[in-house]
C-alpha cells in the first residue's frame, strides 16, 4: 500500500475521539453487554485495547526501532478485565493517553523504516509495514466489533426490519 504512514497514522488517530465520545454518551448497560455469549462487550474491546496499546504495539514498534525481536501478546494471560469500580470514560481517557504517547513514537517511523525486520514469537520474521497494517487493522476490528456489540438489542427489536441487519444479528437464525 502506498502512503502506509498517513493512512495507518490517520486510522489510529481516529480512535480515541470514538472511544471518549461512546463512554461519555452511552449508559454502562450498553457498554457492558456482550453481543452474545463468551463474546466481548464494547467495555470489554476497550480494555483490550488498553492492554494492547501498553503491552504490545508500542514493544514491538519499539523492538523494531532498535533493531530487536519480541514475544507474542496474549490477550488471554497479559490483558487486564475492565472493573466496575472503574468508569467508561476513565477508561477511554487512558486509552486517550496511551494512543497519544504511540502516535508521538510512530511518528518517528520513516518510509525507508518499513522494511526492518524482527523476529515474533510465533509468527516468525515479520516487517514493521505488517506490523503497521496489522495495527490499524486490529483497531478497526475491536471498533467494529464494539458497535456489533451495541447494536444488539436495537437489532433484535427492530421488528419486520430484523432481516436488514443479518449481517450483523449475532442472533440471527442460520440461512439456509
């Protein structure tokens, strides 16, 4: 992809203002609700994210800055629950303050920086450009599927319009 820097730049950019803007508008019971069974809530795409801004792509941007491997993140075993006693918008204001620290560390990244290569745990040899799709891919993915999350009990109330939203409808009876 051409312009990987500014479009990665831009995608990442993006996503604290929609985190602060969906804590602050919308009840905790929205937040808090899985779109279905062992699936994550909004909140909980948050936290990950959190966790991955901390514990991941900041190491590996880094890693790869300095000429250094790195481990794999497992969100299973390094990542943090969201707590009650912690606030929506708290969250996404620290997920604010991480983005802002890795946005100021990517932007040190130059074209010719693309092509480092470092060793991934199980991934093998990889190249800061993958990493960089990856990165913006994966913040998409946890906002798409946060509002797959939320949308839910519009979706399943919305009546004769149900079937318009099939491909989002975790509930949704199987096609035939």
């Amino acid at each position: 992809m051409d312009n990987l820097l500014p479009y990665v730049r831009a995608v990442l950019s993006t996503s604290a203002g929609r985190w602060l803007a969906l804590t602050e508008s919308l009840p905790i019971e929205l937040l808090t609700r899985p779109p279905a069974d062992k699936e994550w809530s909004a909140l909980e795409c948050l936290q990950h994210l959190i966790d991955t801004e901390r514990l991941a792509f900041t190491v590996r941007l880094q890693a790869f800055l300095a000429g250094q491997d790195f481990a794999a993140f497992d969100p299973d075993t390094q990542g943090a629950k969201p707590t009650a006693s912690r606030r929506p918008a708290d969250l996404a204001a620290e997920f604010a303050r991480y983005r802002t620290a890795s946005l100021a560390l990517l932007a040190q990244v130059t074209p010719p920086d693309l092509s480092k290569t470092a060793r991934h745990s199980e991934l093998g040899l990889v190249t800061l450009g993958e990493m960089l799709h990856e990165w913006a891919a994966h913040d998409l993915m946890h906002a798409v599927q946060a509002k797959q999350a939320l949308m839910q009990p519009f979706i399943t109330g919305s009546g004769p319009w149900r079937p318009y939203f099939v491909k989002h409808d975790v509930a949704a009876p199987a096609r035939a």
